[in-house]
C-alpha cells in the first residue's frame, strides 16, 4: 500500500466513525500551507537567535516533522480530490527534473 492509500484508508475509518470530514479542494490547500507554516515555525523556534516570550521546549525535529506529514496528507488529499496518483505524479516530477538537468530518466 502506498501513502496516498494509507492516508486514504485511514480518512475512510476516521469518517466511518464521524471523526473526519475532506476539507474541499480549496481548504485543503489552505489547510497545506498553514501546516507548512507551523513547520516553519517550530524551525525558528529551535534557533537561540530568536527570544520568544513562551516557556515551551525547543522542537523537536520529530515535531517539525510531523507538521510537515500534515503537509504531505493535505497534499495526498488534494491528489485525491483532483483525481491524481501520487506516484504518477511524482514520477512524472522527477522524470522532467532530471531532463531539465540533462539526465535520462531511470529506465
């Protein structure tokens, strides 16, 4: 099972059990960049550079990098809604990456 599919199976228990409701396409990106955000946070928070008036532990990097799976299950999500496979996507990504630096793609 892929993660998209992970996520998906799991979306599907929560609102069997009416823990969860897809946010529309357009809340979902929303939803990404705030969960993008808060990744960005927690790395400024874990700078001495920057005083915060909180008396909150330095993140950890697995903190910031759950906001970043919320990130990515938002992506997943959109995927869905727009009727996309992940891993046609971003095989498809990495293939025009690589000829854009002059790499043949993997065979």
């Amino acid at each position: 099972m892929n993660l998209q599919e992970r996520i998906r199976t799991h979306r599907n228990k929560w609102a069997g059990i009416g823990q969860w409701q897809d946010p529309d396409l357009t809340d979902c990106l929303d939803f990404m960049a705030t969960e993008v955000a808060e990744a960005i946070d927690k790395r400024l928070r874990t700078s001495a550079r920057y005083t915060r008036n909180t008396k909150k532990q330095v993140p950890t990097a697995e903190e910031i990098g759950t906001e970043v799976f919320d990130a990515i299950m938002m992506g997943c999500i959109a995927l869905d809604l727009l009727g996309l496979d992940l891993e046609t996507i971003a095989e498809s990504k990495l293939e025009l990456m690589d000829r854009k630096r002059g790499l043949n793609p993997a065979s």
